[in-house]
C-alpha cells in the first residue's frame, strides 16, 4: 500500500526540503496498527513531513489525551477543539502499540489540555508506567506541554522517571505573541530546569523560518544550556496546509550545522539540527 504524501507541497520548496516517498508495506502496517488500537500520533495530526519514513521504520509519536487541543499556536495543525474525556485505557494500548512494534524508544506527547486540573500529567505518568510494565527493555522519551507552570503536575511525571523529558520552546521568545501566544518562553524554560534539576535528561526544541534571526536563536541555545538542557533539535517550520502560515525563509543546511556547531561549542553534548528534523525524529539515537 502506498505512502501518502502528508501535506501540500510548494514547488518553492527548495532541493533539501523536497521528499522521496518511499513506498513501504511496512508504513500501512504502522498506521493500521495504531489504527486499530484507536490511537492517535502526532505524525498524523500534526502532518508531519517524516511520516513515511518514520512510519516505514515502525517508528510513531504517539499523541495522548484526545485529538482536540486547548491552544491554537499558529504553526500547529493539530485541531482547537472541545477537549475530549480521559481515556483510561489509553495507557495500556499505547503501551501494547509500543510492544507490537517492537519499539526500543517510545515517544509520547499530547494535546495541551488546560482544562484538566493537572494538564493531563497523571495521563502521561500512567502512560510511562504501563510502557515500563509491557515493554521494560524500551526507553521512554515524553514530550509534554507545559502544564501553566504548575509544579506540583510537572512533578507527577518526573516521578514516573522517562529516560527523556522533553518540551520544545518552538521558537524564539519574541515570536511567543504571534506564534505561541497563549505560552510564556520563561515557563518553559523553568519546566526544563526543574527536569535536570530532578536529574532527568532534559531535551527541548524549536523550529526555524518564522523570521528569527540567528542571534535570537543562539541566544535561545544558550538559555537552553544554562537551564540544563542537554538535547537540542532544530528544524525548518513548514507550514502543514495551506492555512497556515508560510515560512518566512528556508533555513540553509549549512545554518543548520552552523547551530549545531555553536550549540556543541557551548557544551549542549546532543545538537540535532537539519531541514527535516522534528522533536522525536530519530528520537532514540539520542539515549
Ligand atoms: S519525526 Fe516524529 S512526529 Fe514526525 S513522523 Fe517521525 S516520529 Fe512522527
């Protein structure tokens, strides 16, 4: 079955951003599978540009809490919607979905649910303890929200000990009023800070294109290594349809590596930066 391609393409596009799709029974086997255990990834709701690659090496970010979220930052195609009821069988199938595909890292993010007293932390620490239970030979990366700051909910996942807590910045703090407004850049650096201070490998994220320029985002690594962060990913914004926003510019590979250099000159141990790079893309070669 074929690989379908995840969102509209810009013949603008330039050489670097433009995917062969493979063509891979292995893909329609990962997507069926999620299907069938009524999941949901962010690799579909979000249209990810490495869903056929992912998707075709058994690879998928599994996206808890509902498909509905509480916050509509302008980069993200994930619907803003009525919140859905907690699933409390999620967990478990999340979990069985990880042991069928034979994951050796798991990834979990959600939705933002601002409407659930504990942003849905107990969802993710329920969610980290059945994948230790089902597939205890698996790393486990999340990917969280930011909770409102609330300390108390950071905490309840901290306690469930994934090998990797991640959240993404997503872009420099300036941009915050129009791209991520209802975030605060200083909120979630302190969420990363209190992730290392726990002595859990902290890793965040941003995208680039929006119309940052590179001074901005030097200064975002450096507060990233100063709060503890140790894994960094930088990618491309691409916008997901054609309703959303078009990038201000396509970041040249050698950008790229030019901020993988500074981050690393810096100290950051794991700088993953290109075009195509996403938070959990090739996720497990970080651990
Ligand atoms: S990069 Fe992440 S979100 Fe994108 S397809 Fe791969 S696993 Fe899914």
């Amino acid at each position: 079955m074929p690989c379908e391609k995840p969102s509209p393409r810009s013949s603008r596009l330039p050489e670097w951003l433009r995917i062969t799709l493979p063509q891979d029974r292995t893909f329609a086997r990962t997507r069926d599978l999620v299907a069938d255990l009524g999941l949901n990834t962010v690799c579909q709701g979000a249209r990810c540009p490495n869903i056929c690659e992912c998707f075709a090496r058994s690879t998928a970010t599994f996206l808890i809490l509902g498909r509905s979220c509480t916050r509509g930052c302008a980069f993200c195609n994930i619907g803003l919607g009525r919140p859905e009821p907690l699933d409390p069988g999620e967990p478990g199938r999340v979990a069985e979905a990880a042991r069928r595909l034979g994951l050796k890292h798991a990834v979990v993010t959600s939705v933002t649910r601002d409407d659930l007293p504990d942003g849905g932390a107990a969802h993710f620490a329920a969610t980290i303890r059945a994948l230790r239970e089902v597939v205890p030979g698996a790393t486990v990366e999340v990917l969280i929200p930011d909770f409102q700051g609330d300390a108390a909910a950071l905490r309840l996942v901290l306690d469930a000990k994934p090998d990797v807590l991640n959240h993404n910045v997503e872009t420099v703090p300036g941009l915050y009023p129009r791209i991520r407004p209802q975030a605060d850049y200083v909120q979630s650096l302190v969420l990363l800070e209190r992730a290392a201070r726990a002595g859990l490998p902290a890793k965040s994220g941003l995208m680039v294109g929006f119309g940052e320029s590179m001074e901005e985002v030097h200064q975002v690594i450096r507060d990233l290594h100063y709060r503890g962060v140790t894994m960094v990913t930088i990618g491309q914004y691409l916008r997901p349809s054609k309703a959303h926003p078009e990038p201000e510019r396509y970041v040249h590979p050698d950008e790229f590596a030019a901020l993988a250099d500074y981050g690393r000159s810096l100290g950051v141990p794991h700088m993953f930066c290109a075009p195509l790079v996403r938070s959990s893309y090739h996720a497990g070669e970080f651990v």
